[in-house]
C-alpha cells in the first residue's frame, strides 16, 4: 500500500511505522520465539499493515499471492515473501522516493546515493531480512513451474490489486517476476 498509486497520507502514515517495526521486530521475534517484546510489535505492525492497506489495497504482490496460494497451497505470508524482493525491483521506476525512504526505514545508509541506488537498497534490505529469518523457500519448492505461468498470470491479472500496483506490468514482465519466485533471484 505504501508504494501504491491510492496511497494516502493516513495510509502511508501507518505503513511506516508498520515497516520500521518489521525492520527492527521481525528477526528478533524469530531468532527468541519468546520475546514477547518483539513479537507484540509484530502484532502492533501487522495491524498498522492493514490500517494501511484497508481502504486502498496493495498491489502485485498481493495479487499474485492468491493464485499462487491457491494452486501450489504456499501460506499466504509465505508466498507474499517470496514474490517480495522481485515485485519490488520491478516496481521501483514508479515510486523511487518511497522505495527510498524504505530502505531508510530499514537502516539502510542512504545519504549521498542517487534516488536510484537509495531505492534499490530497499530490496537489498528486504532480501536480507529474508535470509535473515530464514525465508529461503522458492515458488519451485511448492511445485510451481514456467509451464504453469499462464494460468498464473491470468489469475492475478483479474485482481483489483493490479490495478494500483505502482508500475504497468505487462504479461511478460509478470512471467519473469515468477521466473525469479521460482528460482529466488530479482
């Protein structure tokens, strides 16, 4: 929702403070399962998330997350994490000063980089993250082959998500963000 083309100042408000929590919760609450600290901003995160994406909904990660749910049964969490990283780097030429921003919310050094090189340090600091906890799972572990992308494609493309996704994808750009789920590159 953040990076979206509905984005809204109350949304992108929430988002914020929803991925600065993430940036600074989530390995902590996988890495001490106990941390109850962390894990309660992870719920505070989890709903600020959808405070934000309520009204204005998300974008092609989303919308590629229920076909790909549906047909390979990857948890919904899951799979949004694995579409993440390449999602993101397709989408950064739509909103560069939000990817940007991103990765300062992550605590990624920024200062004295093009827009373009602070953004891209967005998906560095998400693929992290995923290393991070663990999050090493590709769409080909859950069965997902290149033969099944067309039913894929046309599945997500019928979602309202597509819709403000911040950058126009075409059916080929969608085939190679599931080229790189399959094989976990961007």
């Amino acid at each position: 929702s953040y990076v979206n083309k509905a984005c809204h100042p109350f949304a992108e408000a929430a988002a914020e403070k929803s991925i600065r929590l993430i940036a600074d919760n989530l390995r902590l609450a996988v890495a001490q399962g106990d941390n109850m600290e962390a894990r309660g901003n992870m719920l505070i995160a989890s709903s600020l998330a959808g405070i934000s994406f309520n009204r204005i909904r998300l974008g092609l990660v989303h919308a590629f997350a229920l076909p790909l749910g549906n047909k390979f049964h990857i948890p919904h969490g899951l799979v949004n994490g694995i579409m993440l990283p390449a999602v993101m780097q397709f989408n950064l030429p739509g909103n560069l000063p939000k990817y940007a921003r991103i990765a300062e919310l992550f605590g990624e050094r920024t200062e004295g980089m093009s827009l373009r090189d602070a953004a891209e340090r967005s998906v560095h600091a998400v693929r992290q993250l995923k290393q991070d906890i663990g999050l090493t799972q590709t769409l080909s572990d859950f069965g997902m082959t290149a033969a099944r992308s067309d039913e894929v494609i046309d599945e997500t493309l019928t979602s309202a998500n597509v819709q403000v996704n911040p950058r126009l994808a075409s059916r080929e750009d969608l085939r190679r963000m599931l080229e790189c789920g399959m094989n976990g590159t961007v």
